[in-house]
C-alpha cells in the first residue's frame, strides 16, 4: 500500500486499485501535480463540496472512467456533469468498488456546491488488507471513538490546520480516540490564513502515534 500526497487534503492510494481523495489541483499552490499530469485513477472520491476538496474530481473521473463516490447529492451533481460512473452514499453506508470497501463517516463542517448543498463526510478506505481513514474537513467530535471500535484505522489523514477544522491541540485528542498506528497531516500550510507546523503536531502526538509528515509529491509505503 503508498499513499501519496499531492497537496492540501489530497491523496493517491495505491494497492490492488488507485484511489484519488479529494483532488484539489487546479489553483492549487502546494499541489505536487496538475490534474493533467495524474496518471490513471480508478476512483475519486470527494468528501464534501466545498472547491478545496472537490476541486478536479468531475473532470479526473470523466477523464479516466472512474468511479465517482461522494455524498448523494454531490454525486448526482457529478452525473448531471457528464460523470458515467457514480456511487451516491450517506454517512455509516458502505459500499464496495472492485473490490475496495468505502465507508462514510461523519464529519462536522460545512459543506456547499454549485446549485446545492450536502453533509461533509470523511471515508474509510479498506484496500489491501489495510484501512485509511481520511477525515476530510472536521473538527474533532468524541464519535471517532465509534470509527476505531467500528473499522480500526491503521492510518488516519488528519486536518491540522485550525481556523477552518480542528488545529493540532484538536488533532491530537483525535489520534487518541482513533488510535491509528500512523497519523498524516493534511489540510494545513496552503494558505497564510492555516500556517501549522507539522513538526509541533509531531511533537505533541508523542508516542501515541507514528506521525509521517509527507510533503507534496512525497509518499508513505507500507
């Protein structure tokens, strides 16, 4: 299994199939890639609406044929976009895509898209005998509890960057409810107004966790 960071919140997952997580790449400044130059992807999923993370997702998934997952109503939004291939959901369904189990999980933020609105989410990933979470944009909420009783992440794709999602204090109560093995932060250093040092979230997570800090481009196999 290598996950890949390509900037902000987005990752590749890569094992049995190649996995594309909120692909915000177009005016993105950290992004390690243009939606151009991506190679192929066998599903993008989107977790909430909002341009940062839904970004490039309808064009990489017509592109590429890919399987389209998002909340229902976003992935109606894609369909109606030219999209053939859709897997509307809603938080604690599952659903599974050439043989990966997709979850969606609840996150607490706010979520909009052109001509409608649908809930943020985060999704579980099960791929390769391993389980991903990324979490999408949230604050912490106390039911990431029920996530690892539910699905035991081995690696959680946790916000750090404040302001608009939960800021390292936040994010380390969120390891020690979820209780992955490695922790990658995301969502921080895009702009000035989220300018998180990854390196104090490090410190701060301790022994609790093996905290990877990937730059864009940059990957994590195991």
């Amino acid at each position: 299994m290598k996950i890949s960071f390509l900037g902000h919140s987005a990752f590749v997952l890569s094992d049995t199939k190649r996995v594309v997580i909120d692909p915000f790449l177009t005016g993105n400044p950290s992004a390690s890639v243009s939606a151009e130059e991506l190679g192929p992807v066998d599903m993008v999923l989107v977790t909430h609406g909002h341009g940062d993370h839904l970004g490039d997702a309808v064009e990489l998934a017509k592109k590429h044929g890919a399987v389209f997952v998002a909340m229902h109503e976003i992935a109606l939004f894609a369909k109606a976009k030219g999209v053939e291939r859709i897997e509307p959901m809603n938080i604690g369904g599952t659903v599974e895509v050439g043989g990966v189990s997709i979850t969606m999980t609840l996150a607490v933020h706010s979520s909009d898209f052109e001509g409608g609105a649908a809930h943020a989410a985060g999704f579980v990933v099960g791929m390769g005998g391993h389980r991903i979470y990324h979490a999408g944009d949230t604050g912490v909420f106390y039911d990431m509890t029920l996530i690892r009783e539910l699905y035991a992440p081995d690696v959680a794709l946790l916000p750090i960057g404040s302001r608009y999602t939960m800021g390292i204090r936040e994010a380390v109560k969120a390891v020690d409810l979820l209780g992955p093995d490695v922790v990658i932060p995301m969502h921080y250093g895009t702009t000035p107004l989220i300018p998180q040092d990854p390196a104090e979230f490090r410190k701060a997570v301790g022994s609790r966790a093996n905290v990877v800090v990937l730059m864009p481009g940059e990957s994590f196999s195991f």
